[in-house]
C-alpha cells in the first residue's frame, strides 16, 4: 500500500481557465473540460487537477496554492494524532470525499498545509515529464515539524548536506526518500509555508522561456537545477530538470 506517501496534487486557483491554458503551456497537459474539478492528463493519464478556489479561502485573500495529499489508513485517527501537536490547525474536518474516500486538512506546527486522504490508491507518478517527481517543505527551523511527522507517518529526517542551507532527506518507514525538508533563509521561504511540488520538465532554458510569456516570475535560484516559481495567480511550484531528479516524492 501507499500509507504514508504522497500520492495526489491539485490547484485551487481564481480562474481556472487561464490556469488551464498556462499550464498546457508549460507541461503540455491536456485537461477533461470539467469547470468544477477537471483533471490534467499527460501521456494519457491524470497527474493533477485545477479546480477554483473556494470561496472562504478567496475572502481570506489566499494567493492560489498546490496542495499535496498523503495516503492515510484512517483519517480520523491521523486527525485525532494531529491535534495532540502544538500549533496545529485543522483547516477541514475529516469529511466524504466522494463514495470511496474520506479528506481533511491539516496545517503542520510551521503553517504549511497537506492533505490526508483515505481510500483507494490515486497516485499518478509514472516518470514522465510534466509530472511531480519530488516535494520539497522549506522551513526556518527542522525542529518545527520532525516529531510532529514521525508521530502521523513515522516519517524519519536525515541531513545530507549544509550547503546552500541544511537540507533532510524525509525517509518513509519502508527507507524510501518521499519528499526534502530545507532550512532556507526567509528571503526564499517568503511569508506562506507549503509542501512545494516539483514537476519535471526535459529544459530549465525552454521552461524559462515560456515562463517569460506566462507572465509567471522565477522567484529563487534554488540547489540541484531547480527554480521556484510563481504563476501569474500567485501559485507557487518547483521546476527541476528531469535529469537532476532521481527520487520520487
């Protein structure tokens, strides 16, 4: 089974048309046509979703995000084991998703948001370009979140380098490297905190060029060939070239 990886991304934005027709752009994704949740497909399957950003989120002001869903066996139990953390916030109670699957979600001790999902295995990596291949979580302090995701996933963090700035690999129970955690400077990190998926692509210079005609800004230069980015409506996301990507989160 997939307890305790991440297996979905979507984006809640404010216009989903002009996010459909930026992204085919950039990835090449092919999208259903669905105005309510409508799915992006690559060599014929569905990597991730865009979908408009619910109201209560819009009145806040929210910039559109990426948000990750981890694979849970229970997530009442995950949610119970959340709320024992200081400075947790249950953004949503565990609820129905559709027939099959049950979501809520969660902010981790540093603000950033994820969510849990119960039921049948939806991941969608498959190799390709286009497609999420890592996550990375940039905090000020790795003691933020460590104990807070051992407990919910017994997740394990192991420094491998302190160059730029301290970055962990995040070790799943079964070894396998899930995502990255950073300790990068607040100039980077910026005033919201994510679980920043990084999509795969064959060029950083032909991405950088569409960028351009995007209006999308390239916002940090960051360690192994990766650019962060924000789209035109604020979602930011990695870039990486798929060369430089060997570990699938």
């Amino acid at each position: 089974m997939t307890f305790g990886y991440f297996i979905w991304t979507d984006l809640s934005t404010y216009d989903i048309d002009v996010a459909k027709s930026d992204y085919a752009k950039l990835f090449g994704w092919t999208f259903h046509g669905d105005s309510a949740y409508d799915f992006a497909i690559q060599d014929e399957r569905e990597v991730a979703a865009v979908f408009p950003m619910p109201a209560r989120l819009a009145e806040m002001n929210m910039p559109s995000f990426w948000m990750s869903y981890i694979h849970v066996e229970d997530v009442d139990k995950t949610v119970a084991k959340a709320r024992n953390h200081k400075d947790v916030i249950i953004e949503i109670e565990p609820q129905a998703f559709n027939s099959d699957a049950r979501i809520a979600l969660v902010r981790d001790p540093s603000g950033a948001g994820f969510t849990v999902y119960q039921g049948p295995d939806i991941s969608s990596f498959q190799g390709g370009l286009g497609q999420v291949a890592m996550r990375y979580h940039h905090v000020p302090t790795i003691k933020l979140i460590t104990e807070f995701y051992h407990d919910l996933f017994a997740w394990t963090f192991h420094k491998v380098t302190d160059k730029p700035w301290p970055i962990y690999d995040i070790k799943h129970s079964d070894g396998s490297i899930i995502a990255q955690a950073e300790e990068v400077p607040e100039s980077i990190r910026g005033q919201y905190r994510y679980w920043m998926p990084c999509f795969t692509v064959g060029s950083l210079k032909e991405i950088r060029d569409k960028l351009e005609t995007l209006d999308a800004e390239i916002t940090s230069e960051l360690s192994n060939d990766r650019i962060l980015v924000a789209d035109r409506q604020g979602g930011h996301f990695m870039i990486s070239a798929a060369d430089s990507v060997n570990r699938v989160g």
